[in-house]
C-alpha cells in the first residue's frame, strides 16, 4: 500500500505507522518504506534513530542489509534524513528502492510505503509498486484540490488504478464521509470515477499527544475510541488489498 495526498501536513506519516502497527498487532510481518527524500517521519514518529539509509547505500556508505531497522516489531526503512539527497540522481534511487522492495517483500507480508506529497517521481513510483493507492483526504479546498488533480493524472494514466481514501482531522463520522462524498462527486463529475471509503481518524488531544510522545497511537491508547478507528481502516484495507490479489489470480489463471 502507498500513502498518498495532495500536499504536505495532512498526517500521512501518522497514518501510515498506525496503520502498519495495526496490522503488526492483528500478526502480520509489517515494514514501513519512508520514500519522503529528506523530508522522512517516520522514523521520528516511532522514536528510532536511523543509521543508514537508501540514500547512503546508493552512495556507498552502507549496505542493503544495514538498512532495515527493527522498531518493535515493525520494520523501519528509511530513502533519506538528509535534505541534500533529494539532488541524488533519480533513476539510481528508483532502481535501489526497487531492490529494497524486492529485499523486504521477501520477509514481509505487507509493506506500506509512505510517499512524498503531490505527484513526483516517487509518489508515482509508490503507486505503480502498490497493490492499493491510499488517499488521505483533509477538509481544506486547497488540499482537496491539490488530490483530486493528483487522482486525475494517475487515472489518466491507469483509469482502473485501485485507489481508496481515509479522512484526516474530522470531527465525527458523518463530518468524515461527508468529506469523501464531496471529493468523490468531484472525480463523478469530471472523471465518471468514484473510490472507495476506508475510514476516518479523529481530530483528537490523544493523536497529538502520540505524536509528541513519538509513539504510535496504536501502542499508547488501545482501549481509545481512535484505536478502534484505526482497527476499523486497518480491516477494509485488508479486505481491498485481498480483493485485489485475489482479482489478479483470477486474471492469470484465465489467461
């Protein structure tokens, strides 16, 4: 899975490792692919400190096995700490995190990788390596726009590109979908495309607090309302990513 949106602060990071504690927790072998180059979170959110990176490999300094770093159970890998890197040379760091992928998918059963914002070349990379490409939708026009020219550009592309959103900061439930129906009645009107809806996350003191505390929700609040929140998206994704592989069998074995 990739997590996507159309700009920056809207929680990606957050919601990624959640997500991916969640489903460490219900016992899958989870890694966490942090693609943001120089910009990376994730590994501050789970309060580890990273020693190597894809940058540095690409660079010589380290090698493919010193990369995964081992957070409770989760896999950690990190692109880049370092904003220098982002003048790495693209097609080198595309074919690394190729192989990084390959190394991991090996070992795991699920990897989330989590992308930089709006639609570069590694966003763009995520998706085409994601069986699912998850959107993270925020009440704000300026970030509903910014996704929904995202989602026009890959479906452009792919109009059958297995997209779905989650919804960031809401007040509630029906204040959540009243937000993805707005952003689907966007893409019917211009695109005849709708997407599936995941689930919401609270906008809520425990979230911040995990975050300040650099521990995911998932571990610091298991009897919180936002827990079963989280167990609820971490499910549907499930059920999506299933449906899917269980599509692309189908599909082989008929050909």
């Amino acid at each position: 899975m990739a997590t996507v949106s159309g700009k920056g602060g809207v929680g990606k990071s957050m919601a990624s490792i959640n997500i991916a504690d969640m489903l460490r927790q219900m016992g899958h072998r989870v890694a966490v692919l942090d693609a943001d180059l120089g910009l990376s979170n994730c590994a501050a959110l789970l309060n580890e400190q990273v020693d190597a990176t894809v940058a540095q490999w690409v660079n010589g300094q380290c090698g493919l096995e010193d990369l995964p770093l081992n957070s409770k159970g989760l896999t950690l890998v990190t692109g880049s700490d370092d904003p220098a890197h982002s003048a790495l040379n693209m097609e080198l760091m595309l074919d690394a995190m190729d192989q990084v992928l390959i190394a991991l998918a090996g070992e795991h059963d699920f990897i989330i990788i989590d992308t930089p914002a709006g639609s570069g070349e590694l966003s763009l990379w995520a998706l085409d390596r994601a069986q699912l490409g998850m959107i993270l939708l925020v009440d704000e026009p300026t970030a509903i726009s910014d996704v929904y020219r995202f989602c026009k550009y890959i479906l452009g592309i792919d109009p059958t590109y297995p997209f779905a959103s989650m919804v960031n900061f809401a007040e509630n439930e029906q204040a959540a979908q009243d937000i993805h129906e707005r952003f689907n009645t966007i893409l019917q009107y211009f695109m005849n495309k709708e997407i599936p809806y995941m689930g919401f996350i609270p906008s809520s003191e425990e979230i911040r607090h995990s975050v300040k505390k650099q521990t995911p929700l998932t571990r610091l609040y298991p009897d919180s309302p936002i827990y079963k929140e989280f167990e609820f998206i971490t499910h549907n994704i499930l059920g999506r990513v299933t449906e899917k592989t269980a599509s692309q069998q189908k599909t082989m074995n008929h050909e």
